[in-house]
C-alpha cells in the first residue's frame, strides 16, 4: 500500500530534518566523547606534532553533571496527593530510572530527545515507554495546538539512504520500506489516540527553533583554547622543560667507554659530559623553561568556563588545598542547582505527557499529562547531617512538620516509605505485646 500525499509529505520532511542535522550531530557527540579534532595555526605546533594533542572533556563534564542530579521521586495523577502506585508500576516495569538518564544524556548533547509509548503485544503486559535516539526520529510540530502533528523514525541506512521508517500520525502508526524508491507501508496499528505517541524534550527551548540548543554549546570553544594551550604545554615540555647541556672544546674520543666503543646518547647525556679528561673541554647549562604561562592560560580559560556555566571552579580543575564547609559547598552550588530545577521542569513536563500516554494505552480513558506531576530529588549535593540537623531543629519542643514531612525532606522514595510505615507497625504491636505481657505478669503478682 502506497502513502497518502500527506504521510509522504511528512516523510520526506522528517528525512530531511535529520540529513541537516547529521554533521552537527557528529560533531557534538566527538566533542562529548573527546575525540573532537583541535585546530592550529601551525605556528608553536608542526603537524607532525599532532601526537601531542590532549583534549580538555568540559563538554562532558557539563553534561554528565547536569544528567547526574536529575533523579525522579515519585509521580502523580491529576488531583492526587500521594504517588501513584499505578504510574510508579510502569515506570519500573520499563526501567525508566535508567532509560531516563539515555534521554536526558541525548537532549543535553544535541539538544532534543524523544520518547514513544506504545502497546505491548504480550497479553496483560504493561505499555511500552521508550527512549528513542534522536539521530533516527524527528517530529513536525503543529504549532498553533502547541502539539505533535507527526513523528518520524528512520533507520536501516545499508545503502547509504534510508530504507525503512516509522511515521507516528495522532491515530495510527505506519511501518514502512522503501522499494525502488517508493515508499510502502508495511503494516499499521490504527490506535485512535487521538495524540501522536511520541513525546519530544527540547533543551533549551525558544521560539525561534525547535531543535534545541546543545548545552555544551558555551563551553566547546573554551575547552578548545585550553586543549591548544595543554597541546603547547607538552610540546615545549618535550623540548624545553630538561635543562639543556652544552659543552666545546670536546673530541669523539671523550664521549668513548674503556673499549674505544662510543657511549649511547643518553648515557653520555647524563653521564659522561660531565666529566671529561680534556683540559680544553668547558661544560655548562642552559636553565629550563618556565611552564607557568601554560598551566595560569589553562586556570584563565577554566574560570571562563565556570562564568558561563555557572558551575563551581572546581568543576574545570580550580581547587583550593583546604576542601570547603557544608554551607560554602551549597552557596557555591546555588546557581548549577537552579539550573537543574530549570532543566527538571522542562524535563517533567514532557515526562508527565509520556505518563498521560501511558495511562491512555492501559486504560482506554484519556488522561491529561500536562496535570501529571514529576516529583524530583533534590539536585543539590545532599548532607545528610545537614538535614537531619535542620528537621530537628524544626522538630524543637513541638514539631512543625510531620513524620511524613521529615522523610520527604529527607527525600525518601515511596517504596522507603512503605517499608518504614510496616517497620512502624511493627515495633507499635511489639510495644503493645510487651506492654500486655507485662500487666498481665503484674497482675499475677497480685
């Protein structure tokens, strides 16, 4: 069966989104991977010193840093107070504490990352949720319903071109191949969501573009500057950090051993020039060079990168010798964790979609995703003796919050909740087991 003029259309749309963006694509993942390629001016550097190139991996650094504090709690239906038990099943029969760190990782790279939910063909088995790679999907938005108009996976380039693809339309997915270059559709699944299954999460939104802006994206130039300085560094150590030795009025002989046979370059580098028999010999050294310019341009260039980031120092190699207080740690991190609350936002909001779906498909009923709450861990370095400090204090004479209170301050999961709640009951029916066997041991006292 042939495509529709406007499957076609989106198609063809989708592929040509991702052949635009495949070389920035490429790019960006060397440059999280640290394989990204420095250029030089050819001026302290020969090109055959390239085996001296030594990259700087801030990009991952920021990345990998951002991806890391971002824990998901627990969620919640539309209305509700307490974690949903039924979305909290689904969320582990799909490991999204895992898969979630694979999305989150592809949208702070490139910039955008996408997850599917769909049916599973096993019988009573929960809905799939799946992270897809955003090298091979792409959506078409609908910009004035502020929603997914179609969603387009393409894949299996053996020959160079796609030769197979997913379309995600809002009450069907089509599973096509290209034969001949045509394109056909192979099989279907008429779901009548009414919403394409396929939620996207774009980093750093605007409405200029709906690509998204990788968030290594201030840092790459930096960490460029300072690979080029560090490439430098060991060039010049290489050839000017050992003090360099001369010596005149030398002869052949004076560098032979005992034999008559010539001494090898180092040992009559370290050793013999040292001494010689020759009254005309003079020996002397030149000092080494000081490689402080070096290391002080690499500190400049990571202050930068901490500028524009607003990630501590110490994040891009600025340490001091004394490590800090518990409240200098939280007051320095204060702006890489508002950040991260922006990011867990962003990210909730899409996750409380890909939920809705997910709730649609096992229910049959229609749930708004944007009323689904995403509960998150606390992005900032966690003290525990800094919180149980501050319950207890709150606690004082007459406690100001909670049992429940305090363990969500302490960012227990659900589950750790639960548990805590049975051990409760419990030593509460121990305590009520003793307190009868010990009345009743005083009565027959009596």
């Amino acid at each position: 069966m042939r495509l529709t003029t406007t499957e076609e259309a989106y198609l063809q749309k989708g592929i040509e989104q991702l052949a635009l963006q495949w070389a920035k694509d490429e790019e960006l993942l060397a440059y999280y991977d640290g394989l990204q390629r420095i250029e030089f001016l050819g001026l302290a550097v020969a090109p055959q010193m390239r085996k001296f190139e030594l990259c700087v991996n801030w990009p991952r650094v920021v990345v990998d840093t951002i991806e890391h504090r971002q824990d998901v709690r627990s969620l919640f239906m539309p209305g509700e107070e307490t974690a949903s038990k039924n979305l909290q099943e689904g969320w582990d029969a799909n490991d999204m504490d895992s898969d979630l760190c694979l999305s989150n990782r592809d949208r702070l790279i490139l910039g955008r990352s996408f997850i599917s939910v769909g049916a599973n063909e096993e019988a009573g088995a929960l809905p799939i949720i799946q992270v897809e790679s955003p090298r091979e999907m792409c959506v078409i938005m609908d910009r004035r319903r502020r929603a997914v108009a179609a969603a387009v996976r393409v894949y299996d380039y053996t020959d160079g071109t796609p030769r197979a693809a997913t379309i995600y339309l809002p009450d069907k997915t089509l599973w096509c191949a290209r034969q001949k270059g045509i394109w056909h559709v192979q099989d279907a699944d008429e779901h009548n969501l009414g919403r394409v299954p396929v939620v996207p999460i774009i980093n750093r939104r605007r409405t200029t573009t709906q690509y998204g802006r990788s968030e290594m994206s201030d840092v790459i130039p930096l960490a460029d500057a300072a690979a080029r300085t560090l490439t430098n560094l060991q060039v010049a150590a290489e050839a000017l950090a050992v003090p360099k030795r001369w010596a005149t009025g030398v002869k052949p002989a004076d560098f032979m051993d005992k034999g008559g046979k010539i001494l090898p370059k180092w040992e009559a580098y370290f050793n013999a020039v040292w001494a010689t028999s020759n009254k005309d010999a003079k020996l002397g050294q030149l000092d080494a060079a000081d490689l402080k310019n070096f290391t002080e341009t690499v500190q400049f260039y990571g202050k930068l990168a901490a500028s524009v980031t607003g990630f501590p120092a110490k994040y891009f190699g600025l340490t001091t010798t004394n490590p800090p207080a518990e409240g200098a740690i939280r007051a320095e991190e204060s702006q890489l964790v508002k950040m991260v609350e922006r990011h867990n936002r962003e990210v909730g909001n899409a996750l409380g979609q890909v939920m809705g779906l997910y709730e649609q498909i096992r229910t049959g009923e229609k749930v708004d995703g944007s009323r689904i709450a995403v509960e998150w861990y606390d992005p900032a370095t966690p003290t525990f003796s800094q919180r149980a400090d501050a319950l207890q204090k709150l606690a004082g004479g007459k406690p100001l919050i909670s049992r429940e209170g305090a363990w969500d301050e302490l960012g227990f999961s659900e589950a750790r909740k639960e548990r805590e709640r049975e051990y409760l009951e419990q030593e509460a029916a121990d305590d009520l087991v003793g307190e009868l066997v010990s009345k009743s041991g005083e009565n027959g006292g009596a």
